[in-house]
C-alpha cells in the first residue's frame, strides 16, 4: 500500500461544494481498489500562514504555500471554483501552476471559475473540455479551444477534468477515474447513489466494503 498526496487549492471565496464529493471520499479507502493506496489531502494556499476563508465562511488554515508546490511530490491538483477567478488575476498563479503539473504528466482537476482560469493560460486549446456553458469560457482572453469543447457534465482530457459549477457529483467520478481509486461497477454505484439516490446501489458498494 502507498501513501501519496492530493493538492487541494485553496483561496478566498472558494466555492465549497464543488469539491466535497470527491475530497471526502479520496481519503475514504473503504471502496479503494486493490491495493488500496491511501491519499493525504494536502492544502495549498497562498501563503502556509495566512488562513483563507470560504464562500460559506469556512475558515482554512493552508498546509503549503503555492510556491512551494512541486509536481513531483503530488498524484493530483483540485482547483475548486472561486470568485475572485472572475474578478482579477489573483489566481493565476495556480492557473500556472496547474501548467507545470500538466507538463510534468502530473494530472489536474477543476472546476467552475477554475476552467476559465486555464482557458485564459491557454491550457484548454489541445484538451478536450467542459464547463458551466460554452459561452463562459468562450469569453475569456486568449482561449482557442472551441474545438475541444465537450457538451457533458464532466470531461477528462489529456489528464485534465474540467466540470461545471452544478457538477460537484460528476467531478468527483473523473477524479476517481484519473486516480484508479475503484472497479468500474462501484465507481458506477456510487454514481447512482449519489447523483441520483439510487438505493439499488447500496448492495455494490456494501459488497465493496466487504472485500
């Protein structure tokens, strides 16, 4: 069994469902998959001393600061949504980061405000994606991949998820895919269960847990 890291960006106005589903149950080995490697998220804020605080004023402590960040240490960066995505550059310095992670083979997940973060660092040209609608990152400076646009609730391309903001359920699915973290049919139940309160999933994953 390894133990290995999960980025977790974190920043003022962070939209904090957007990411729930899918950070609680990285760490939530009990569906992993054979051999079960366990994931440590790891907080990563502008600064490690400085809390941020949340859309729904959740105050966040960051375990690194962005500059100390390295691909090579990580299995995954999340980017949630923010405000301030929308209102400045203040957070393009993860949009570059996620650039190094990309180019280091390192994959890269985000979500809402986030995609459009990358639009503007151009790393949405060659990567299939989505988000909330085409029109949202169609808009922002520097963009040219209209032709990789992907109307779905969620798209991994070239080791890039990208999802929109009513997706929370549907990110979480391509970010356990990119980890490996579970067999086709649990990583289908616990779709079900989740995104659509499916009770005849329980049985799977019971039986997962039961492994």
């Amino acid at each position: 069994m390894a133990r290995r890291n999960v980025h977790l960006a974190v920043y003022d106005t962070l939209a904090d469902w957007e990411t729930g589903h899918a950070v609680a149950h990285i760490r939530d080995t009990s569906l992993h998959r054979p051999p079960r490697d366990t994931y440590e998220i790891v907080t990563v804020g502008p600064a490690a001393d400085r809390p941020v605080t949340t859309t729904g004023g959740v105050r966040i402590l960051p375990d690194l600061a962005l500059d100390d960040l390295r691909p090579e240490d990580s299995a995954l960066l999340i980017l949630p949504g923010a405000t301030l995505w929308d209102t400045g550059d203040e957070l393009a310095p993860y949009a570059r980061a996620a650039g190094r992670f990309l180019a280091a083979g390192v994959p890269v997940a985000a979500i809402c405000g986030a995609v459009a973060g990358l639009a503007r660092e151009g790393l949405l040209d060659d990567r299939s994606h989505t988000s909330a609608v085409a029109e949202y990152v169609g808009a922002q400076p520097g963009y040219g991949g209209q032709a990789r646009y992907v109307e779905a609730d969620a798209v991994t391309g070239d080791g890039l998820v990208t999802a929109g903001p009513t997706e929370p359920v549907a990110f979480a699915r391509e970010v356990f895919r990119v980890l490996g973290l579970h067999e086709p049919e649990v990583l289908d139940a616990w779709v079900r269960l989740f995104g659509a309160s499916d009770a005849s999933a329980f049985p799977v994953l019971s039986e997962a847990q039961a492994r």
